[in-house]
C-alpha cells in the first residue's frame, strides 16, 4: 500500500523523538519528510539504537528500529533539543511542501504532521502563518476548511480556530457557520462513511444566548442557519445551538458523532481533557486525509527521552484507517 508522509514539525521540539521513539516500538508506519543529519543527531542524544534510511528503500514490512526518510535539507541541521530556531522556520514549510507535492504525486497516500511552533515561523518572517489548518486551506486554494479533533468518544470541529476571543462574536455569521457544518456532514458521509451523521452545534453564548437575554448571535445566526440546513440536509440529525456548559455531559455527548464549536476554547478543552497526547487533530474540506498530534512542540521534553509517542501512534492509526475506508 501506498506510504504515509510524515512531517516531524520544528526540529527544536518533540517531534523528531517521536519519530524516533515509534520507530524503535515498530510503530512509525511511513515515510519522514525530514533532514537525516536532524534525526540522527538527536537519535545519538537519545542514546537509541535507531537505522535511518533512504525512502528508496522502504519496506512496509520492515519497519521496527528504522526510519525511513525522504530528504529536505534543514538550513541549520544541528539545530539543538530544545531550542525553537527561526533559521529553520522555512524548512518546516518546505517539508510539508514536499509531502504535499508528494501525496498530489501520487507517492504517497495521506499527511501526518508532527508539532511547530506558530510564533517562531511568524518570527522568521512568515506573517501569515497561523498554524497547520491554514497553511493546508491555503495550499490548496480553499475558501473554508475545518479543524475537528476527535478522542476515543468525542469529536469536536470548530467554527473559528486561532482567533483572539474579542475577534469571534464578528466572525460567527451565517455564512462561515454554514461552511463548516456543510464540511463536517460532507466529510462524515465520505470519509468517515457515516451516511446520516449526528452533528450537535453549540451557540455562543452562555445558555446559548438564553432566549436573547445573553447574547443575539443564536437568534440571529446560528439558529436560521442551522433551520436551512435541515432542509439542505433533511437525512442528517442536525440538532443546535445548544449550551455548552450541558452538551459534553456522557449522556447528551454519546448522542453525537461530532460537535460543532463556536471558538477554539469552547469545545477543545473536552477533548484534551478526555484524552489529551492521544487525540488526534484532523483537517476536514481538504482533498487529502491529514492528521496531527493534539500537542505543541514541548521544548522542555526534546532530547530528554521523555516524550509519550500516544498522539502521533494515533494520528498515523487514524490517518491509516481513514485512507483504508475511502479507497
């Protein structure tokens, strides 16, 4: 089957100890779009015994204490654990790059991202670099994509991402609600196969506005749009906006395949509260499948041997079982 292409993120954080502790569990099934010298520098600072070879040479079926490696030179490979160095804020762009170039290529199948570090990429001159979701949307000349990060009975996309929360009640209109929800229900059926998924959509105010008393956005926006979706939609089970403070309790929870936040921090804390280093973050509307850790670049762990694999294990399960369904 056609490889994963692995991006290891910021070659100053945990990233590459990932890769290189997963390899070694026999668990790091894909390609790494990365600079060797990077790996096998910090395989040495780690102490472990790990093989580093050419993509050319990739065997599915041999992969326990290998890495496999499709280059992209680092401008700074000795880059130290720990250190977040602007000098290599473009390779991080350009390995993805790579991989991207690669899956439209055909050589490989899906992304699975590893962590950077969103202020040291803008600190080397990439302004408009906010993160992972934006630069794929971009890439691929998108108007909308979705950012949905899912636990083992919990998935919540989002409505805005990295917004300042003074920012969001202005960027919650008609429009980008019906965007988003439109990706999720699209992607649920086609993706995740579910034909007639369950969609729980928050408001966004306190008591999702109660009645106008808190807030009009729910009067105003969420719920005409969601009232027009459901006869766009009539097979989806498309209930909202709901109150956020009751819409993650186990009961109401099992009733949805995924919930619809207003703002990063209204849903996302769920999540990672559940199952944080072992969620996955998955990019819905792309053309691809792509997949990442629920986790930051974590400078203090890099080089240390103390970082779990759990996320990245499954971002590359999930992005192997996503790609298996749909082809």
């Amino acid at each position: 089957m056609i490889p994963l292409a692995i991006t290891p993120g910021d070659p100053g954080g945990i990233g590459p100890d990932l890769c290189i502790q997963a390899a070694i569990d026999g668990e790091l099934e894909g390609i790494l779009i990365a600079d060797p010298e990077i790996l096998q520098r910090r395989a040495e600072v780690l102490g472990l015994p790990v093989s580093i070879m050419d993509a050319d040479h990739y065997n599915p079926e041999r992969t326990q204490g290998i890495v496999y490696v499709e280059p992209v030179a680092a401008a700074d490979p000795a880059n130290a654990p720990g250190v977040s160095d602007p000098i290599n804020a473009g390779y991080c762009l350009q390995s993805l790059e790579h991989a991207l170039d690669g899956i439209n290529e055909g050589r490989f199948r899906a992304l699975v991202t590893g962590p950077v570090n969103k202020g040291t990429i803008r600190d080397a001159g990439f302004h408009d670099f906010t993160g992972h979701t934006e630069f794929l949307r971009d890439f691929y000349g998108l108007s909308e994509v979705v950012m949905m990060l899912t636990s083992t009975d919990c998935r919540v996309a989002l409505v805005t991402t990295h917004l300042p929360l003074k920012d969001v009640p202005q960027a919650i209109t008609q429009e980008r609600v019906r965007s988003v929800t439109t990706i999720v229900i699209e992607a649920f059926r086609n993706v995740f196969q579910i034909p007639t998924p369950r969609i729980h959509v928050l408001g966004l105010n306190p008591h999702a506005g109660e009645d106008g008393h808190l807030g009009r956005e729910e009067i105003e926006v969420i719920r005409p749009t969601l009232e027009a979706l459901r006869q766009q939609f009539p097979d989806v089970h498309l209930e909202g906006p709901l109150p956020a403070d009751t819409a993650f309790t186990p009961d109401i929870r099992a009733q949805a395949d995924c919930h619809i936040a207003m703002y990063h921090d209204q849903g996302l804390p769920v999540v990672k509260y559940q199952g944080f280093g072992d969620s996955v973050n998955i990019t819905l509307g792309l053309p691809i499948v792509r997949t990442s850790v629920d986790h930051g670049t974590a400078l203090n762990l890099a080089g240390k041997g103390l970082a779990s694999t759990g996320g990245l294990v499954a971002a590359i399960r999930e992005a192997k079982r996503l790609t298996t369904a749909i082809t």
